[in-house]
C-alpha cells in the first residue's frame, strides 16, 4: 500500500460531523477527544482493544523518540489490533 501521500494531522470540529467511529491509541487521547469536541465515549474506542492476542495492554505506546524495538513493538500491536478490528467489522451485520 503507498502511503506516500498521507501525511497526520489534528482531529477538527468538521471531522466529529463526518465520522461515526475514532480509533485512538490511548485512553488520554479518547479522553480529549470527548473533552474538546464532545464526542461520545460509545463513538471513539481503544484501537488496541481489538488486539488479537488478548495482550492485556491495550494502549499502544508512541515509539518516538525511542530505540528501533518501540518501534516494532508498537507496530506489531497496530498490525494484530486492524486485523482484529478487520474481523470484528466483517462480523457486524449489514445495514
């Protein structure tokens, strides 16, 4: 997948009305987002909640900053948590 032109960038008020779901890596994230713009708690969820290995962290620590094995780490916890998150949408019912 080419990724080249995605570049990161802040939640705004116009994304709260354009999305159903937010996935965050920490509960301080989900915490300002409700804070800031009013989000509901049942719209915006732990990404490492979805985890497939049952790991009983389900923050995903941000790797900057830090030795090349944050890195794997975390991006072996975001690869294992869109897999789960991938089934679990794929189990939901149409509509």
């Amino acid at each position: 997948m080419d990724l080249s032109e995605h570049r990161s960038r802040l939640v705004t008020a116009e994304d709260t009305t354009r999305f159903d779901l937010f996935l965050v890596m920490t509960r301080r994230h989900r915490d300002e987002l409700h804070r800031r713009f009013g989000i509901s708690l049942a719209h915006i969820a732990l990404l490492g909640d979805f985890d497939e290995s049952g790991a009983p962290e389900r923050e995903i620590a941000d790797p900057y900053g830090q030795p090349d094995q944050a890195f794997h780490k975390a991006f072996d916890q975001i690869d294992r948590s869109i897999r789960g998150f991938s089934k679990h949408l794929g189990s939901l019912p149409d509509g």
